[in-house]
C-alpha cells in the first residue's frame, strides 16, 4: 500500500498566515493575535517582524481580545519585542486580561505582585485574587495555591490570615501543587510531613 501524501508545512503555513490575514482585516479579535504569533515565530510567508506583532497584538487587544491583551501585557512587563518595560501599561493590560478570565494574565499579576512590581492593593490584583477563589472553589489546586499566597502576603482584597493561608496552601499541595507546597513549607515549615499536612494538636 502507498503511503500517505504529505503535507509541505510551508505551504500550511502559508495558508495558514493568509487565512489569518483576511480574518484579522475584518476586524476578528482573536485572528489578529494568532497573526501576530505567527510573525513572532516567522515563516517564509510572514517572517519576523516584532513590529508587526506589537501592532498586531495592539489591534487584537483593542478589538477586545484578552490573548492579546495578554500578550501585549507580558511584553510591557518584560521590555520584550522592543518595547521599553512599562510596569503600568502591563499591570492595566495584564487586569483587562485577567478580568476576561484568561488565567495566564492572572498568574502573571500573581508574579509581579511576588516581586513587588505592584502593591497590594492593586485592582487588576483583586481581579486576579477573585478568579483564584472561583477556581479554588471549583477544585483547582493552583488555585488555592495562588489565593494561599495571597492570604499569607495580604494583596488582593485578601487579609492577611496566616491561617487562612495554612488552609489554602494545605489544600493546595494535598492536590498536586508544588508552588502551594513550596509557600505552605515557608509559611509553616515544621508542619510538613509526606507531601501533605499534620493537623495542629
């Protein structure tokens, strides 16, 4: 039996860049992103350009994209792509993100606030702390992780409870979270016993 034909990945790509091209001229939010990452990447019928895929990411962020939005936040927060790091535009784009439920944006807010590049009582924070407590609820173990962290720094909207935070990062690591567990052994480290918790008493 004769093999399968092929498909010539360059010609897919081709395709795949015009296709996105006209998607993005009428105005698609999410086509304007996938464009962008495809001239971030580079292929033979859309090669690199970073300026294009700011101008990109811009208009899909503009036309309401939270991967976009996302997108171009993390490139102000890092000074990628030739942009200047701008802590304030990426805090507002990374919040646009984040309150549209894109849990990459959140996590990134989660991480700013660890190195002190937003304070506590950031609204786009509080956004983030709230989809934490909707997916701790839900059984998310990074979850809780995340809000854990929250409760033992105090940021969010989240008071500091060191107890509160014992919970949550207990619960965390008890479901597989090795950020929750890491936390849970700074917070409190003689409570550690075979990947999960003793009970106080």
């Amino acid at each position: 039996m004769a093999d399968a034909a092929q498909r010539d990945p360059g010609r897919d790509q081709a395709l795949a860049g015009s296709i996105l091209s006209r998607i993005c001229e009428a105005n698609h939010a999410d086509g304007c992103n996938d464009l962008a990452l495809l001239y971030l990447e580079g292929t033979p019928d859309t090669p690199q350009d970073t300026a294009k895929v700011v101008a990109l990411f811009t208009k899909s962020c503009d036309l309401g994209s939270p991967y976009g939005c996302a997108n171009l936040g993390w490139s102000n927060w890092r000074g990628e792509l030739g942009l200047p790091q701008d802590l304030v535009e990426a805090e507002a784009l990374l919040g646009s993100a984040c309150g549209d439920g894109f849990e990459f944006a959140c996590e990134n807010l989660l991480e700013m606030f660890r190195r002190s590049q937003i304070g506590s009582a950031s609204k786009a924070l509080a956004s983030a702390a709230s989809r934490f407590r909707e997916a701790c609820e839900q059984g998310s173990a990074d979850g809780c992780a995340s809000l854990g962290y929250l409760a033992w720094q105090g940021g969010g909207g989240v008071p500091s409870n060191r107890k509160n935070a014992e919970t949550l990062l207990g619960q965390a690591c008890r479901g597989g979270s090795e950020f929750g567990c890491k936390t849970l052994d700074r917070v409190s480290p003689y409570h550690r016993t075979r990947g999960d918790r003793a009970t106080d008493g």
